[in-house]
C-alpha cells in the first residue's frame, strides 16, 4: 500500500532544566542497551588518553559547577583558546561534552562560542554538532542549535552534513530539528553525490525519508555519481513500504536509470529482493 501522506512532526522535547551549581551535569537517561554500550566502551577509551585540559576533565565528568569556575574572569582571547585547544584525537572541551551527552554542560558551554570555535573537528572529521546527531543525542543538538543553527551547514571531510548522517543512523527527532532549522540542508550531497535521502533509503528508514521528501520534493529525483537515484538506494533492501513512499512521491523514479543503464527493478532483480519486485 502507498504512504503518500507524511505526517506532522510532533512538537519537540523541552530542553531538560540545568542541574543547581555544585552538581554534576548526567546524561539523560538511556533507553536502549546499544547507548549504554556506546558510553561504557568511552570510557574505556580514555586509558592513556593525552593532552586532556583541564576543561577536557571536567567535559569528561560532567562537572557544570568546575567548568562554570574555568570559564569566567577569562578576557575573550583567553577564553577562545581554552575553548578551542584540541586534545590528542583532536577533540575540544565541547566536543567531549556533547559526545557524552551532558546537556546542560553543553547549553553552558556553548554561550561562550561563536560558530567557528564550535564547529572544530576532532580527528574523527567530526564537530560537537556531528558527532551529537550521529549518536541520536536530540537534547544536546537542540541546544548547539538554538545558539547558533548556522552550525547545521558544517561537513565533515567527506561534505556530510549532521543531517546526512543522522538520516543514515534513523535517528528520526534529530533529523526533525535539523529540518526545523534549515530545509534546505536536505539537497547537501555528500562527495559521492548522495543525499540524506539516499542514505536513508539505503539503510530502510521510511519514516526518514517521507519527512525528507515532504521538506524538499525535488530531492526524489537527485543522482548520486554512479546516476542512481533514492529509489535505486531502496531497491538493494527489503522495505516494500520504502518503495512505495518514494514512488508514491516521484513516480517517474521507476524507469530511471543509473550510468549503467539500470533501473531499480533491474538492481532489485539482480540482488533477489522479491519483496519489492510484486
């Protein structure tokens, strides 16, 4: 069955109040062991780690009231590059921050960048804003966002936005927001030609890819620089509602064909998926 209607983003989350000082700023709570995971395989990581600050530390633990304590009396240039001296992986005290999801440690924080300090990257290509969106962490991009939403433009080595990449993990409310802030950010491909909508398609987030297409049509159509299309993307999956949203959308996707002459039913035929050769 077609799912042409996309339906309302729901209004989004408050952000959570910030902890009195003296306490310690915690991650929201986690619902899934995968997140959990992620956080305990952190901070193993941490054996042996170099060149911390002081401001990393405290990043690290959550310590609201010390970075509070770090951060004022400081004159702007002072401030600036405490804020932006960059550890051995090439992480800023903020970026530690938003990695470990402390909200209210980021909303401090971010008071006191502009956007060229907030948008520098680790070595890992990314910038606090990213590796947020990758993570799923909506909270703390909220917060990067409403203090400065030109941070949505940034790209990683590779011109991936947060939003591509936040499109290709399903993390729906994350990709909510950034449609929020900027439509547009959905015609950003990355270096290989592929939008968050091919990114999405490809890895079998429908509820992703109907807000995608209801931000910016004319994305249905868009090739990557192999000339596949969202479509081609779905037609390597097994999601027959998948298939039926973006036709539903672009039905001249069909018979489109890639540099090699391939529809996506020809890919589909070629990789078995009978789910969506009905």
């Amino acid at each position: 069955m077609l799912h042409s209607d996309v339906p309302a983003p729901p209004r989004l989350m408050e952000a959570k109040s910030q902890p009195a000082a003296g306490e310690e700023d915690r991650p929201p709570a986690m619902a899934d062991s995968q997140a959990a995971t992620r956080r305990k395989k952190m901070t193993k990581q941490l054996t042996g780690k170099r060149d911390d600050t002081a401001m990393h530390a405290a990043a690290r633990a959550g310590q609201l009231a010390s970075m509070r304590e770090m951060m004022s009396g400081k004159d702007a240039v002072e401030l600036a590059a405490l804020l932006s001296r960059q550890n051995q992986a090439g992480e800023t005290p903020l970026f530690v921050a938003a990695e470990y999801g402390y909200v209210a440690l980021v909303a401090e924080m971010i008071k006191y960048h502009d956007v060229a300090t907030a948008s520098i990257k680790a070595r890992s290509g990314y910038d606090a804003l990213h590796i947020a969106a990758k993570q799923g962490d909506v909270d703390v991009v909220r917060e990067l966002l409403q203090a400065l939403p030109q941070l949505s433009m940034t790209v990683d080595a590779s011109n991936t936005t947060a939003l591509n990449t936040a499109a290709t993990q399903g993390h729906m409310d994350v990709v909510r927001l950034l449609l929020q802030v900027d439509g547009s950010l959905a015609l950003i491909a990355r270096s290989n030609g592929k939008t968050a909508l091919h990114s999405a398609a490809r890895n079998g987030h429908v509820e992703v890819v109907r807000a995608l297409l209801a931000a910016e049509p004319s994305i249905a159509l868009r090739t990557d620089k192999k000339g596949q299309t969202a479509l081609h993307m779905a037609a390597k999956g097994t999601r027959l509602d998948l298939v039926d949203a973006l036709l539903a959308a672009e039905p001249a996707l069909l018979n489109q064909t890639d540099s090699k002459d391939n529809t996506a039913l020809h890919i589909a035929a070629r990789k078995a998926r009978h789910e969506v050769l009905i």
